[in-house]
C-alpha cells in the first residue's frame, strides 16, 4: 500500500513541480517514446544478459513481494513455534527414531500436516528433515549442527537474493543507459546544426529527456524496489532462522518449551507473539498431537 503512494507521490511532486515551475510537458511527452525505447530496451537487454534464467524468473516474481510485503504473518510464525514444539517434544519423550516415519514423509505426517502453510515452503520443511536425519545419523554435536545448518542457510540466501541485486545493478546502469540515450540526441542534433534556434532548442530539450529518465527511473523506482524487495527476503529469512534456532537449542539440552521460546527471539517484531500468545497456542494443540 504504501508503496503505491509512493509512486503516486513520486510522480506528482516531480511533474508537478516541473509545471508549476512553467515547464512545457510536451516536450517530455514527445521524446518519452523513443527515450523509453533506448534505455529501458538497453536496460532489459542489459539485465538479460547479466543473469541466469532462475534469477530473472525470480526479479518477476520478486515485484509481487515489493507490493506485497513478506509471506509471513504473525499466525505463520506461530505455527511454526507449535511445529517444532511438537517435534522437539517428541524427540525429548520417544527419541529421535519415533520421528523417522514423520522426516521421511511429511506429507502424510500427523505432525507437519496440521500446519499447512508451513507445508508449503518446501526449504522449510527440507531444512527440518535433513536436519532431523542427521540427528538420527548420532549426530548431536549442537555446534557441528549448528555450522552445518548456518551452511545451508548462506546458500538459501545467497540465492534468494540474487533478484535483489540484480534489480539494484540494473538500477546502478540506468543513470549511464540514460546519457547514451542523451548523446544520441545530442549526435541527431548537431546532424540538424543549420535549423532554426527554436527547432535546435527542441531537439536539445528531447535529448535531456534521456538523461532525466535514466536518473529518475533508477532513484526514483528501480532502486527503491531493489531495496524493498531485498528488505523482504531479509526478514523472510528470519523464519528460517528459528529453525535453526530451536533445533541447536534442543540439542544442548534445553525443554520444548524453552527451545521454542529462545525460537521466539528470533521473530521479526511485528510478527513476535507475546510468551502468553505463544503458551495459549502450545497450549491449544490437542494431547493426542
């Protein structure tokens, strides 16, 4: 939502100032088609060749996040915490053995099947399982878990990443995409030096509509969204980090309930539940779970 305003404030202030100042909107008007044409087809052309098919398939997919904001709401993280509270619990009382029926096939499992949306982030749940299956494997070293874990998060984020960087190196190429689009003008109009002033003055005026594009599409859009959308995978990935969190806390030792509550730090802020909120949800899963 905000975002949308921003846009619409982006583009009022500026056009607006730029006419109550007695400028001429025609002209930008005019020369927007082809400016348009040479530095966003450079720009797409650019980003095109710069990055994988994942990559650009993902800055797509990336645009809904900027406008959306982040997957997970206050209810998911909550589910989350009741997930491995259940797991955590189950391994304290039965071992982890009575899990491998659940790790091997979460589909189908009692425990992963009552929180659906988290079933559907399937890093998550891999993350979970493998974790698990290395602990059935004897390994309980809290710190070799915990390293080996940190290693597979870094690749997740580093490759989730990877559109928001790409939107901010396409950002950082536009200023220069837009005085190509500048000289160009600037070579049509000094092919046209015998023209009349006013003829000459409006071929100039087209030409800088170039370099003005290039600026305003890379600070006033293109690099903001970059750094929304790299704002949301930051605090999406925050729901991976309990995992990490609850898991390594149950192997030193510690109760569900208190695994799940060091989990609960990690929460983002505006998503944390409050220890009661958390208590009513563990407290809320049926005795039979």
């Amino acid at each position: 939502m905000f975002q949308i305003i921003g846009i619409v404030l982006l583009f009022a202030l500026v056009f607006g100032s730029y006419l109550i100042s007695g400028g001429n909107l025609g002209v930008i008007l005019h020369a927007l088609p082809h400016e348009m044409m040479a530095i966003g087809g450079a720009g797409v052309a650019a980003f095109l060749i710069g990055n994988s098919v994942p990559v650009i398939k993902g800055t797509l997919s990336g645009f809904g996040k900027v406008f959306a904001g982040p997957k997970w709401k206050p209810s998911d993280y909550r589910d989350l915490l009741s997930l491995l509270f259940l797991l955590t619990k189950t391994m304290k009382s039965k071992g982890v053995i009575a899990l491998e029926s659940h790790i091997e096939n979460p589909k189908e499992s009692t425990i992963f099947s009552r929180f659906p949306r988290v079933m559907k982030d399937h890093f998550a749940i891999d993350f979970i399982c493998d974790t698990l299956r290395m602990m059935t494997m004897n390994l309980e070293d809290p710190h070799q878990v915990e390293d080996a874990m940190e290693t597979q998060l870094e690749k997740h984020h580093h490759e989730v990443l990877a559109p928001a960087h790409a939107l901010q190196n396409l950002a950082d190429a536009l200023p220069a995409l837009g005085i190509v689009a500048a000289v160009l003008g600037v070579i049509k109009t000094m092919g046209s030096i015998t023209e009349p002033p006013e003829v000459l003055g409006g071929m100039i005026g087209s030409a800088l509509v170039g370099t003005f594009l290039g600026v305003f599409l890379a600070y006033g859009l293109v690099g903001p969204m970059a750094t929304r959308l790299k704002d949301v995978v930051e605090e999406e990935g925050s729901f991976y980090k309990i995992i990490q969190s609850v898991l390594v806390a149950h192997l030193h030792g510690n109760a569900a309930q208190i695994s799940v509550e060091i989990g609960r730090g990690s929460v983002p802020s505006g998503a944390q539940p409050s220890f009661l909120e958390l208590e009513e949800a563990l407290s809320a899963i049926p005795a039979e779970a």
